[in-house]
C-alpha cells in the first residue's frame, strides 16, 4: 500500500542491532524506516512524539516526518493529543498518521 524508502528494507522498529565498527544503526535513514515500519503497524491510531521519542529511539521525529513529507511524499498528517511520557508526564503532542497517497501542504 506504502512505498518503501529505496535501498532500504527494516521491517520493525525495533530489529536494529548495534555492534563494534558496524554501520551507525540509528542514522536519519534508519529512524525514517522505524517510523514508517510504526505508522503502517498502528494505522489510523497514529503515533505521538513521545512515543517515537521513547519507543522508537527517534529524538527528533518532527524533523523525520518533515524528510519523510518533502524529501519521499508520504502522506503524513499531524493530528494534536495527550499522551503521558515514562514519567507520567501528561504533554500536548503531536500525533502523525499515515495515509494514502502523496503529501501535499494545506493551502
């Protein structure tokens, strides 16, 4: 249904192993692929900030989602939501969803 980024195939967010002189496992390539391998597993529930922050080791997922839009076209709509971090901590996030089709900006 999504395209895949090119040259890349991680299938879960969480299958990445590090490990001495291997390549850097948490490279912007590799935190978009988390984030796309996320956003397809949870569908319209979306994912929050806090969430890609603490469970996806994504510390800057705007930035992430901003490449995954302009630079890739995917589809990703920022919808505003509670969520509590591992402190318990409730914030005001940013919850992204993916759909289908090309972004385009609001207008």
């Amino acid at each position: 249904m999504f395209p895949a980024l090119p040259g890349n195939s991680i299938s879960t967010p969480h299958g990445l192993k590090g490990g001495k002189g291997g390549a850097h496992v948490n490279s912007t390539e590799n935190q978009r692929q988390k984030i796309l391998a996320g956003l397809r597993e949870v569908g319209s529930q979306g994912l929050t900030t806090i969430e890609l922050r603490e469970n996806y080791d994504v510390m800057m997922p705007g930035a992430r989602i901003y490449e995954l839009r302009h630079a890739h076209g995917f589809n990703i709509q920022l919808a505003w939501s509670y969520d509590h971090n591992a402190q318990g901590n409730r914030h005001y996030v940013g919850r992204y969803i993916l759909h289908p089709g090309k972004w385009r900006e609001n207008i």
